[in-house]
C-alpha cells in the first residue's frame, strides 16, 4: 500500500474519531488545490474559496458517518467539483429568471411569445437531458458554465482531445434533435 495511502486513511480514522488535528492537517494540505480546480470552474477565488470551506465544514460536520469509500482526496474533490457545478447551476437559474423580472417599464412578454419559449425550452432540455452521461457533462460545462475545453479536462480528469469529441457528439445529437425548432427546420 502506499505511504500516502496509509496516512490519509490514518487521517480519516483520527478525524472520525473528532481528532481536530488531523482535521486541521488534512485542511491543510488539500485547501488549495481544492480552491484552485473550484476557482477554474467558478472563475472566482472568493466563491472557490466558500465552496470549499463548505465542503470542509461538511467533512467535519458529517465525521462520524463519511462515506469515503476511496480516498479521502477523491472524496473531496468530488465533492467540491459537485457543490461547484450546484452553485453554477444556481447562477443559471438566477440568470434566466431575470429576463421575467422586467422593470416597470419594459413591455411583458405575451402570452403566445411565453407558450413557444417554453416549448422551445422543454424541447432543448429534453434533447440535453437524452444525451450521455459525460456528453452532457461536458455539453453543459461548455455551454451552461461557459468553462473553456481545458478547465472542462482539468475538472473532470479527461484529454482536451476528448472534450473535444464529446462536444462535437453534442452538437451533433442537438442539432438532430432540434432540427424542427432550428431555421429552416421541419417539423411542428
């Protein structure tokens, strides 16, 4: 077994066991490289830095009952690649609302405009929703995210070579899918 191996498995069995030392140790070391691969998908320290320190206070909190099957550093990152994605969804969210939120004296959209943007918004969720899984996933981290092919790489631990085909497969499987609601298009 591997050195690091032995002391992180240490580590978790001590912070279990509410060992603040261990806990501090393991804080230690793993902060900022986590704060570094959040801060590549969030392009903000200051966020990066909350999301981790969330993720730390959950690994503290959640002690006794952690789910750690593989390493801790796995763990960890796995957690703070998905609190990540959870926090830019949320900014998605926030983003397009804001276009419903119209001031006083913006004209509202009607109701025939708001019925085909709805349906063009089921129809493109649901055709992003029947991609593959890591299709998707690099899809929505291109698109949704607005992360660059290598922070996507970097954040899921794959080739830019292979962002690349997946996001070509993506677009491939969309414009397919989509073709009715595109310019040009057949359909309803």
């Amino acid at each position: 077994m591997h050195p690091s191996t032995v002391d992180e498995r240490d580590l978790l069995e001590r912070i279990r066991q509410g060992d603040e030392g261990a806990f501090d140790a393991v804080f230690r070391s793993h902060y900022p490289p986590l704060v570094g691969m959040a801060e590549g998908m969030l392009r903000s320290r200051a966020v990066a830095e909350e999301i981790v320190q969330d993720v730390m206070l959950a690994l503290w909190r959640r002690r006794d009952s952690l789910p750690v099957e593989e390493s801790l550093k796995a763990y960890l990152f796995r957690a703070t690649r998905n609190r990540a994605l959870n926090h830019l969804r949320h900014v998605r969210v926030e983003r397009q609302g804001e276009p419903y939120v119209a001031a006083p004296t913006e004209k509202a959209p009607t109701a025939p405009s708001l019925l085909v943007e709805e349906e063009i918004d089921v129809a493109v969720r649901e055709a992003i929703g029947e991609l593959p899984d890591r299709c998707r996933e690099v899809f929505e981290l291109s698109r949704v995210h607005g992360l660059r092919y290598a922070e996507i790489a970097s954040a899921l631990g794959i080739s830019v070579k292979t962002v690349e085909a997946q996001m070509g497969k993506a677009l491939r499987i969309l414009r397919n899918r989509l073709a009715a609601w595109l310019p040009g298009g057949t359909g309803a």
